[in-house]
C-alpha cells in the first residue's frame, strides 16, 4: 500500500470514529473529523452539527498550526470555545499522524456546556445543605447505640491493653455481661456485632451473658 493509499485508509478509520461518538452524545456533543491533507476543504465529516459547519468547510486555526507544525501537541484537552450563536463549549481535538509523523486529520470533539450547567445547578441545590449549623450534624441516620457499643468494647479492650478478640475468656465473659447489664443487647443484632468484634460465635455470646447462677 502506497503512502497516499495508507493515509486514505487511517482517515477513513477516524470517520467511523467521529460517526460513532457523535451519535453517542446526540444534542450534547459534536464531533468533527477534519482531513489536514486539505485544508481549504477540511470538514470531512460532522455528527450532531451545533456549529453550523458543512463538509468541506475549512480548517480551523488548530488545524492550521498542527499542518504548520509536525510538533503540535497531538492532543489538546478540555479547553474553552464557543459556538458560532455564543453558547459556551469545552473542546478536545485529537491530532492523527501518518507513518511519516504528519498530521493527516483532527478528531475535534466540541460538547454544549450551556446544557449540562442548569443541570448542574440543580444538583447542586438538590445536594447543598444548610450551612447554619456548623460542622456538628444535628443527627446521625446510623443506630447510635450500635455506635455507643462498639465504643464501649473498644474502651473496655483498650484499659486492659488488648484489642477485643485477644481478650482473655474470662474478660470477654465480663465484657458481655456488662453489655448486658448495660441495655445493649436491645440494640438490634447487638449479639451478631459483639460476636465479630470480639472473635466468638453468637451461641458463645448468648452463654457469656447469662448471669452466673448461684450456688446453692
């Protein structure tokens, strides 16, 4: 395949490319193949026209400056434009070399940021919350007295300087015992958390609490 033939081949290849994300984002994102190898006629093919742009429309400046110079950047990302009609847009433009290092065509993407801000906008009233209380939530959605249990066997491991599932048997057995004097088995699936965060079984749990019984 001669040099003429390959580079046809690798410009024909980006077309599918732009045909296929400009009906990705349709009314959201237009999608511009530009042919550098003529830059008089340059728009080689347009998805989702927000700019009002034809086939065969020319070059833009970028395309011109990455003709000009084999050195351009091959990608610019996320930069600022505008559309012909004012509305604001964020740009990215893909430059694509031949096997001679030249630019051969520009894959330009050029998205409708004037959509998506009211958008935005209204997510972010939708998340905002009042900034009148300060830093200390008014409430938590968790179980607080999951939270105070935790705490409490934490508390309890740390004075005797172990964490809870290197407890001896005998100080889980007071442990649970405490807990269970203390209310905390009301809380829901108390015996299921103290069982993990202590390294037992719930049976073994359920038996550590029972009060010992009294010699007769």
């Amino acid at each position: 395949m001669d040099s003429g033939a390959a580079d046809e081949h690798l410009v024909q290849e980006a077309e599918k490319i732009a045909v296929a994300l400009g009906r990705m984002f349709p009314g959201l994102c237009e999608v511009v193949l530009h042919d550098l190898r003529d830059p008089d006629h340059a728009v080689r093919a347009i998805e989702n026209n927000l700019s009002g742009r034809q086939v065969g429309d020319p070059a833009t400046e970028l395309g011109l400056n990455r003709i000009a110079d084999p050195a351009f950047p091959d990608v610019v990302q996320n930069y600022p434009n505008r559309f012909p009609d004012g509305r604001p847009a964020k740009s990215t433009s893909i430059g694509v070399k031949n096997a001679e290092g030249r630019y051969i065509a520009a894959l330009c993407l050029n998205l409708d940021v004037s959509v998506l801000s009211p958008v935005t906008l209204a997510l972010a009233n939708l998340v905002a919350t009042d900034g009148g209380h300060g830093d200390t939530p008014l409430e938590t959605l968790r179980d607080r007295r999951a939270q105070e249990l935790r705490r409490t066997v934490e508390e309890f491991s740390a004075e005797r300087g172990a964490p809870p599932r290197s407890l001896s048997r005998t100080d889980k057995k007071a442990l649970v015992q405490q807990l269970n004097r203390d209310g905390y088995f009301e809380c829901r699936d108390a015996a299921r958390t103290i069982a993990d965060l202590l390294g037992v079984s719930r049976a073994t749990v359920y038996n550590y609490a029972k009060p010992p019984s009294n010699p007769e």
